[in-house]
C-alpha cells in the first residue's frame, strides 16, 4: 500500500453529482426497489409480533410487536443500507464501470466514495421511516420522542453504508458478500435485539453484542419508541459514529488503492 | 498540450512504463502505437492522474500532474476502451448526467446535447436506452460524452477497437472533423491504417518505452526498406534459401510466408517469373510492417 492511499479525504461539493445521479436510477425503479426493501422487515415484523407476540408476556414491560418494532426500524435500516453499499455499489463499480467513467472527469475518488455512503444512507433512511410510520399507523406509539427516530437512521444508514463499502472495496466477486452476511450481519440480527432483550443472552455475547454498532442503535430506538429519553444516548452516538468513520476512511483507502494504483 | 518527461510506472516488480517522454502541441492527432500490454493505457491513466508515476515530470494543459489532475481534467475528453455508458439511463440522460460531473448547468448541458447527437448520428436515438444501440452506436456515444464539455483535448483508447469496418470509417470521419475544429488528439491503437489515416504523429511503444517517433511517412522511410514482396506457396521456402536471402535486405518467414525487404522489387520479381506453385504480393511498405520490425513477430498476451 502506498502512503497516499491512507492521505485524508478530499472532497469537492461536486460529490453531490453522483448522489443525484443514483437518484435519478432509483426514481425510474423507485416502486419495486421500495417494496423489495420493504417487505421483508415488514413482513417479519408483523409476522413475529402479532404471531409470536400473542403467545409472550410482555418483554420488558411493554407489547412484543412494540419491543420487535423498535428493533425493527434499525434493522431494516442496517439492510437497505448493506444491500445498496455492497450490491448496487458494486455493480456500478466493477460491472458497469461507473465510477471508471466519473473519474475521468473532475471528480475525485473521494468525491464518489463519500456520494455512494450518503446514498446508501439516504435510501436506507426510507426503509426506516416506512417502518416508523406503521409503527404509527398501528398506534404502536404516540410519542414525539419516534420523531427522533429520524435522524438516527440517518446515521444507521451512513453507519453500515460505509461498512458495506469497505466490503465492496475489496469483494472479486459479488459471491464475496455472502461472508459478511454470514460473519457479520446475520449474527448482528441475532445478539443485538432486534427479537429479544440482549439480557437473554449468556455473558460473553452480551459482551460482544455491545461492541456491535446494532446494539447501540436499538439502545437509542427502543426508548423512543416507548416515549424515553435513552440512557447514555451521547455514548450510542458516538460509538455509531466511529463506527461510521472508521468504516469510510477504511473503504476510502481500500477503495484507492484498488482504483488508483 | 501535455508532456511528459521522464516518467516511469512499476506494478510491483513489474516496470510498465519505463522512462518515456512525450510532447503533444495543440492541434495535432497523435497516436500511440504498441502491442497489447505495451504501456499505453497506463500512460495514458498517467496523464489524465489516476495513477501516479514513481518518476517523471507531467503536465496536462499547463497543470501539473497528478496535483492539480482535477483542473486539468476539466478541459479533457476521455473515450475509454471499453464503453462505461451508464446502463440505467437513456442516451440523453448519460450526456446529461456526464455533464453534471463537470458542474456545468442542465440548461447549459441541454443546449450542447442536441448538436452532440447531431454529430453521433444519433439525433433519432436521444430516448433509447443504451442496451438497444449497436457497439458503434454506443462507442459514438462515447465519443458525444467525451465532448460534453467541449474539452481541448482529447484522449481515445483504442476507439475502433470491436467494430465493424463501417462503424470504424464513421469514427474515422468524426475524428477527422474534430481535429479540422482544433481539437487536439490522442489516441492509442493497434491498427495501424488507422494510425496512418488519423495520426500526424505517432510513437511506437513496447515494453514500456518509446522505440521510435515520428510522422507515418517518417517512420516507414527510416527503419524500413521502401518494398516488400510477400511469396506464399508450396515452394516459398526453398525459393526463399535460393532468391530471397540473398536479393532481399531483409527477409522474414511468417508462417508459410515469406516477406521480403527490399529497395529493389523488381530484381525479386525476375527470380518468380515462371514458377507457378508460388504466389506473390509486391507492394510499398506500410506501418505494419515498421510496426512488426520494430516490435517482433511474437503474439503477446
């Protein structure tokens, strides 16, 4: 690797060109692309809560589908951003060559990196709110603390964007993603609450489910949606953030020194 | 318009561009010419600074490379080998989006389009999306997209490379007339009645460095004898050991063919009169063949 690979970023405002050029993509695929993001979590959702939640007390002193639909938001969101970063990304990267062509224009590769996070993130942030708004319609809660919801998928999205793109800078193959998945996403639905109280788990896991970034963003959620202010809500904040940081300075560089050298 | 100086690129243990220097002035085609894995792409990701050099001066339209890379590149065209289109949009969308990356305004953009299609012959195609054009229909677009900017310069990469020989004469034209309009260009090839048509000066590369340059003419008058006779046939060998080594300058065997090299045809010609089982071409000698003396007859991969 070279020294400048791992140079900070450096952006121009014309980044905003290639976000507005994925947008304009998904606006002509806008409704399948939404319901596709949709319907699983929302199916899972409904399924497991009015399902399962009929044969449990309640967890945690509130209704099941509340307790799943809180987990709900931050998963869906975690997906829709996953998907667009490794996927999509990948194809405009390697298959298509999309970002071969952008970069012979005045743009930078930092330019498109930071686009592809904020992209990522932006499309995730519907898949959040569409769960934010059952959770409305269903009269799950009544709080205007939900409102707050908002801007954490904001940085859920950018979170697992960026994680998704360090996966893309280095994937051959789209065969590639399936390790993360399997290594990393599918154990975050799994130790972070999305279905049942970290609580539950032995110790060493609850261990592990801290370190992981879902765990702090259901932290956030829960309490919202059940009209708290979350304990320690600077400290989830803040390891989401890192998280998200660390995760685009890594897929920065990765992605130089695969484009660049 | 760009130079180089100097500049050398290595892969690891790899050198692929070994110390070259180029000089480009405004207004001229110039062609980089060189088998497959003979640098020039990388020159050319040199030039336009996507890739740094590890040594070597580059200047691309008075800004130096690879720092101010984006100021230079936004009065550059680039027409990559393979095309990169934009599969999702429709032929208008992609010189619009592309536009975009320049910060120009749509209505700005808008107002180029209409003439860009003229020149692609694509006017009636502006709505189609990209999977229903032709390898020459995209490559012209291709072509519109690196002119969206109306760029000074421009570099092509291989810009006929896969397409029929039609499609090929259109691309020929089209770049004739840009540079009738003072565009400056580069492209690089491995056809050489294209280099001959287009260039008005050409380097020959291989294996990273520039072995020869100058105009077409140039180059077939100094590093070759002016006729070659080719002779194919049944006794083309032994004719060869008999005649051909000892009239010819130089003579080659390719296969079941031998070229001859030579000032002086018609004494080669004499010693084939009569011999009916063989066959041969006498012609003047072209580029090709500066272009297979110069870098050897062996495939490359």
């Amino acid at each position: 690797m070279r020294t400048k690979d791992f140079a900070p970023p450096r952006v121009s405002r014309r980044f905003a060109q290639v976000w507005k050029r994925n947008f304009l993509v998904w606006r002509k695929l806008a409704i399948p692309s939404m319901l596709g993001n949709l319907a699983d979590p929302m199916l899972y959702m409904l399924g497991l809560g009015f399902g399962l939640g009929s044969l449990l007390p309640e967890v945690n002193g509130i209704p099941y589908i509340t307790f799943l639909a809180a987990g709900t938001v931050c998963y869906s969101t975690m997906n829709s951003a996953t998907f667009e970063a490794l996927y999509s990304a990948f194809s405009r990267l390697h298959v298509q060559k999309t970002w071969d062509a952008i970069l012979n224009t005045p743009m930078n590769l930092d330019d498109i990196v930071l686009a592809e996070a904020l992209w990522a993130a932006s499309k995730s942030v519907l898949s959040g709110i569409a769960i934010l708004v059952i959770i409305w319609v269903l009269g799950l809660s009544h709080s205007p603390l939900t409102l707050w919801i908002i801007p954490l998928t904001v940085l859920i999205g950018l979170t697992f964007g960026s994680l998704g793109l360090v996966m893309t800078a280095l994937a051959p193959s789209y065969d590639f993603f399936l390790y993360y998945f399997t290594l990393v996403i599918t154990p975050m639905v799994l130790l972070c609450g999305v279905f049942f109280p970290v609580a539950q788990l032995p110790p060493l896991l609850q261990d592990v489910s801290a370190a992981l970034p879902l765990t702090h963003a259901i932290d956030l959620a829960r309490p919202l949606v059940t009209g708290r202010v979350p304990h320690l809500a600077w400290l989830h904040v803040v390891v989401l953030a890192a998280y998200a940081a660390a995760g685009f300075y890594l897929a920065l560089v990765l992605t130089r020194r695969r484009l660049l050298t | 318009m760009l130079g180089l100086r100097g500049v050398r690129k290595s892969y690891g243990a790899n050198e692929v561009v070994c110390g070259i220097d180029l000089e480009l002035s405004a207004g001229e085609c110039f062609g980089l010419l060189g088998p497959n894995g003979a640098g020039k792409t990388t020159t050319l990701r040199l030039a336009l600074g996507l890739t740094d050099p590890d040594a070597g001066d580059i200047r691309l339209l008075g800004y130096a490379v690879p720092l101010q890379a984006r100021e230079a590149r936004l009065r550059v065209g680039v027409v990559p080998q393979t095309d990169n289109l934009d599969p999702d949009f429709t032929v208008f969308e992609n010189l619009l989006v592309y536009g975009r990356y320049f910060g120009l305004r749509d209505g700005e953009i808008a107002a180029r389009i209409p003439p860009l299609l003229e020149f692609a012959g694509l006017e009636a195609r502006s709505g189609a999306r990209i999977q229903t054009l032709s390898g020459g229909m995209k490559r012209r677009l291709s072509l519109a997209r690196a002119l969206v900017n109306d760029p000074e310069l421009i570099f092509l990469d291989e810009p006929t490379t896969g397409l029929d020989p039609q499609a090929r004469h259109l691309i020929w034209e089209r770049l004739k007339r840009l540079v009738a309009e003072g565009k400056t260009i580069l492209l690089t090839t491995h056809f050489m009645d294209e280099a001959e048509r287009l260039c008005r000066r050409l380097a020959i590369m291989d294996r990273g460095r520039i072995i020869a340059e100058g105009s077409p003419q140039q180059l077939i008058v100094r590093h070759i004898e002016p006729q070659v006779v080719e002779v194919y046939g049944d006794g083309a060998l032994s004719w060869a050991q008999e005649h051909g080594r000892v009239l010819c300058q130089r003579c080659e065997q390719a296969g079941e063919t031998i070229f001859c090299y030579t000032h002086d045809g018609d004494r080669v010609l004499a010693t084939l009169g009569g011999r009916e089982e063989l066959r041969y071409l006498h012609r003047r000698a072209n580029l090709e063949d500066v272009f297979l003396k110069l870098t050897g007859r062996d495939l490359r991969d």
